[in-house]
C-alpha cells in the first residue's frame, strides 16, 4: 500500500492529527516549531498558527476552539486570522521535574481531556512523566506516574478501554486499563503489546470502528495495526523512519493521516521526514470526541 505525501511541512515533531468533520480539514501540531497547521480537504490548502509555547496535543473544544496541553499547563486556544494563536491557561501544571512538557493527549468518550508529560532530555531516562485529565471541574488530575516517554493514548469505541503507550526506548510498551467513563479513572493496568521484539517503538496511535488500535512504530517507518486482543494484524510503511501519530479522517473516516518526525542533522536518506502522510488502510475510524467544559 503506497502512502500518498499530503503536505511536505518538514515539522520538528509533527504530532496529535485532529480530523475536524464540521471543516473536512486536518489540525496538528509541530511541537518544537510552536506551531498549529491546518490542511483542508477540498483545496488542499496549508495553514499555520504560531503558538506561544510548545503545544503537545490539541483537542476540538466544545464552545469553539481548541484546549491545548503546552509546556505549563492546559490552555483555551483560537486560532486568529492573522497567523497567532490567543490562549488562556486553564489549569497550570506542576512537572516533577524542570526541563519537562506535555506530550501526547486527547478527549476521552465524555468529553474530558486527558494528556501526559515527559522530561524533554529523554537521554536522562527519567520516569518523570505523568498522565493527567482535566475535567468539568476545573482541577488537573493525575492518573498515572512513573512515566518516561507518555504517548500512544486511545481508548476503545466505548470508552471502557483506556491503552497507554511509553514510547521510551528502555520501555516500549503498551498498556491496556480499564476505564470508568462515569470517573475518569483508570484500573487494572495489564500489558497490551510488549513492542521490544518488533520494528519500531510505540508513539502516537489510533482506534478504528472495528476496536483495533493503531500505532505509529517510531524509528521503524511503519503503523501496526493490533487486535482488541493484542495480536499484530498488520504493518503499513510510510516513507519515513519517524512516523509520530496516526489519525482518521476524510468524508468517510477511511483515510489514515500519518504525521511525522525531522530529526536534526543529515536527512538526504529520507528527504520528506517530516511530512504529513495519507493511506488508504481499508477500514473506518470513529469520530475525535470534543473537550466538553
């Protein structure tokens, strides 16, 4: 299956794709370039915001807009018509650790917003992390620690599964927990894929309409797709080594986007590394839920 260059954007750490059905247009991030892009279906055309700090995932809000998990906090986002973003920090953070920033996040099925941490000098290999949901009533709460490298959130059609990804190359692993909807609260932590003996570490994933959950497989330039029991299915290369995040999108959901990773230094043998990517992987995926204030 050939994956089709959507936008060469040459993004840092292009992350948490966002189909916006209301739009038919595509949001995501690139985190080191403070910036918001916005791609839309019907004239293939590319614009970018420039945040004022890191922006690790964006969520669609409920009331117009987006909530945003940035380097300190949880903020309101609008996007203006001259390029900037305006924010309003909801929710300050208290990282463990200086030096740290949020990661991967979205909505869970009921409308609270859940994101994660991580020490930005992953050479430090510190468990620093944390995943943190805020909610209606206005507090950021923490659901899990111990986190070196938090990525791969998802959660299952509806939403009593809650998977967990630490993308850190001591790690690769993902965990699947059981999630009360009504609390927000995770439990039974259990191994879901242990990634170590497969190409590629486990980044920013995806669940389609038939509960299979999709992950980027970093370094290895593929996305797995895995059974609601865990079982690879299949492996879908894109033509880059750093594939970041997946998402569906399109009139119909069957299209997955593909963001990626530039990484520093020499690149001529993976000259769209960076870009934004789109397959055809034969399956539907289920509407991104909207932050619910």
């Amino acid at each position: 299956m050939q994956a089709e260059l959507v936008v060469d954007g040459r993004d840092g750490v292009g992350e948490s794709p966002v189909w916006l059905e209301r739009e038919q247009a595509l949001y995501w991030v690139d985190i080191p370039g403070r910036k918001v892009h916005r791609w839309t279906a019907a004239d293939a055309q590319l614009r970018s915001w420039n945040t004022g700090e890191m922006t690790g995932c964006i969520a669609p809000h409920a009331a117009g807009g987006w909530i945003a998990a940035m380097e300190t906090g949880v903020f309101r986002m609008q996007l203006g018509n001259n390029g900037a973003s305006a924010t309003t920090q909801l929710a300050p953070v208290a990282h463990t650790l200086p030096g740290m920033r949020f990661n991967d996040g979205r909505c869970d099925r009921q409308g609270r917003f859940i994101a994660g941490t991580m020490l930005m000098d992953m050479a430090a290999g510190r468990p620093a992390g944390r995943l943190y949901s805020y909610g209606r009533d206005g507090a950021l709460r923490v659901l899990a620690g111990e986190l070196l490298v938090s990525n791969g959130l998802a959660f299952s059609a509806d939403g009593a599964t809650m998977y967990l990804s630490d993308s850190h190359p001591a790690v690769q692993q993902v965990w699947a927990f059981d999630y009360n909807t009504e609390t927000g609260t995770p439990s039974n932590r259990r191994l879901f894929i242990d990634m170590n003996p497969l190409p590629g570490r486990p980044d920013g994933a995806a669940v389609d309409e038939e509960g299979c959950y999709w992950i980027c497989a970093n370094d290895a330039g593929l996305v797995h797709r895995f059974t609601p029991q865990g079982k690879l299915d299949r492996s879908l290369e894109v033509p880059v080594k750093k594939p970041a995040m997946c998402a569906f999108g399109g009139a119909r959901l069957d299209t997955l986007f593909v963001t990626s990773i530039r990484p520093a230094g020499d690149v001529s043998d993976q000259p769209l590394a960076g870009g934004l990517f789109a397959l055809q992987p034969g399956v539907r995926g289920l509407p991104e839920p909207a932050f619910i204030p």
